[in-house]
C-alpha cells in the first residue's frame, strides 16, 4: 500500500511538472506582451524596459522558468498578480472557497441524480419510458454549459425574477444577518449548482444504469428475490452497493471536468472563484496568476484521482493496491 502510493505521488509529481512546464512556455510564447497593459502608449523604449524588469520579463525564457519553478518549490511563493499587484497566494486564498463551495455543491446534487436516474433507468429496462429517459439524458449532456447557464438566466432571472442573474452576494449582504446572508448565497447557487452538476449528471446516470443492470442479472441478486425480499429491498440493500463500486473512479475522473465546468460556470455567473480568476489573468496575461491557478488545479486532480484509486482499493476486497492486480 505504502510502496503503491509513493509510486504514484512520485509519478504524479512529475506529471504536474511536465504540465506546468508546457503551460508556462506556452503562454509566454503567445502572441503579446504583458508589459503594453501596464504602459502609456506615449513612453520611449527606456520605460518599457523598466516595466519589463519590474515584471520579471526581460530575463531569458528558461531564466524566469527557473526563477519561478525556485520560488515556487521552495518557498511556496507564487508570484504577484500582474493585475491586482497581490501576491497570487492571496488572490487563491479568496477564491479557492468559492470554487469549493460551488463544485462541492453540484457534485453533491450530481451524484444524488445520478443515483436515482440510474436505478430508475435500469428498473425500466427496454421500455418506452427508458429509452425517452436515455434520449433526455443524452440531450442534456450534450448541451454546452454556457448556452445552458444563459438559458438559465433568461428563464429564472430575467422572465420570471425568482433568482438572481450573477454574484454570489447581494450589494447590500454585508448588512444583513447570517440567516438572511446564508439565504441569499443559496440563491445565487441555485443556477450555477444546476448548470454544473445536473448536466454531467445525465452521463453517469446512463453508467450507472449499464452497471445496476448487469448487478441485477447476477446469482445473489435471484438468490435475494428467491428469500421474499421486496423488489425495493432487493434493489436499494443489494444491487446498488455492488452497482457503486465501479463508480467509485468516476470520483476522480469527473473531478477535471467539474475544475473545467467550474470555469465557464464562474464566467457565466460572475462567480468569484478559482476558474474566473483564471480567465481574467488569461485576458489580461497575468502570467503569476496563470501558473498558479494552473499549478492547484494540477495539484487538485492529481489528488483526486489518487484518493479515487485509494478508496477503489478500500471498497473492492478484490483489489490490492501495489499487490498485482486481483487477489
């Protein structure tokens, strides 16, 4: 078990690396120079090149790559925001528990569809009411989740005012109490909650559905129905539990696209969060800010995947984790 995890902390660690390598080359390859955004169009030469020093610019490529790959590794310092002249770590800080509380949220109302589309889908195999149930959920993954947040915003927002547009606080939330500040965060929520979990919801409902079905074919579920257990007890008690065991790995392979739906999702709903941030710093070049929301991000599902293996390993007595596969 020990060996098992130090292997794949060890190559997960180089797998963050060689990421944050191509990402820092590439974004300082691009087209444009971070330093315009900060001068007047009128100054000379000389001033650009002060501009460029003060920023860390004008040293070669692969002296700032080792300049940062340093401060980062050793003293955790992520640089400071070209934009908001705040140390990255900071802005992080502020976002990161915005971005949590958002993807925490839709995964949770993720899973709790997902579960019950898939057993209900699997209870109702070959009908008619299955294979429309399919067709929605196929129809609904496949919607981009942009299109779906500004739908969401025409309906509930602007047509019928029951939830706000974008934010996640009222202008005036400061003023008020905790339960009516705790209420009006739920608000914003609501919309950006729906547009991140019940989508993807729809694709592991339809895995879910292809496992309970083959579970429900197995011997010890005859067996169960065979002892008099009711159809729901046979169902809820047996076949889901052994249905979920597969899906435990979806925990970490959904977990990058829930960090990517988190960016459109944050940008549609000027939700202050972690993938915002990040798209802000693309716009403006913000390279500090760039690599160090690439770098968590990185950190973040490499985590995820590795605590999905783990519980894999935990849940299935079948499988050793480091030990060669099946006992």
């Amino acid at each position: 078990m020990t060996g098992y995890m130090l292997r794949r902390l060890a190559g997960s660690a180089l797998l963050v690396l060689a990421l944050l390598t191509a990402v820092f080359f590439v974004v300082r390859l691009a087209p444009g120079d971070p330093a315009e955004l900060h001068l007047d169009p009128d100054l000379g030469s000389l001033q650009r090149d002060q501009v460029r020093a003060r920023l860390g610019l004008d040293a070669p490529l692969h002296v700032q790559y080792h300049r940062w790959l340093a401060n980062a590794l050793l003293r955790g310092d992520l640089g400071r925001s070209m934009q908001y002249h705040r140390p990255v770590t900071t802005l992080l800080a502020d976002a990161i528990p915005n971005t949590l509380l958002l993807t925490v949220s839709a995964y949770a109302v993720h899973l709790a569809l997902a579960v019950w589309g898939g057993v209900w889908m699997a209870r109702r195999k070959g009908t008619r009411a299955e294979r429309g149930a399919t067709a929605a959920a196929l129809a609904l993954y496949s919607l981009p989740a942009f299109w779906l947040g500004l739908m969401l915003i025409l309906i509930f927002s602007r047509a019928l005012g029951w939830l706000p547009a974008g934010g996640m606080h009222a202008p005036d939330a400061a003023l008020m109490a905790w339960p009516a500040r705790l209420w009006d965060t739920m608000r914003h929520l609501v919309m950006p909650v729906l547009v991140l979990g019940v989508a993807s919801a729809a694709g592991t409902a339809r895995y879910l559905r292809s496992s309970l079905v083959d579970v429900l074919a197995s011997d010890f579920i005859l067996a169960a129905r065979a002892r008099g257990l009711s159809e729901r007890a046979v169902v809820w008690r047996h076949a889901v539990r052994n249905a979920l065991l597969p899906a435990v790995t979806l925990v970490g392979l959904n977990l990058p696209f829930l960090l990517g739906g988190a960016v459109v999702t944050e940008t549609v709903f000027a939700w202050p969060g972690m993938g915002r941030l990040a798209v802000e710093a693309i716009f403006a070049r913000d390279y500090p800010v760039i690599m160090g929301a690439t770098a968590l991000s990185a950190v973040m599902v490499v985590l995820g995947n590795l605590l999905a293996d783990i519980a894999y390993g935990c849940v299935d007595p079948r499988i050793r984790l480091g030990g060669g596969g099946r006992s």
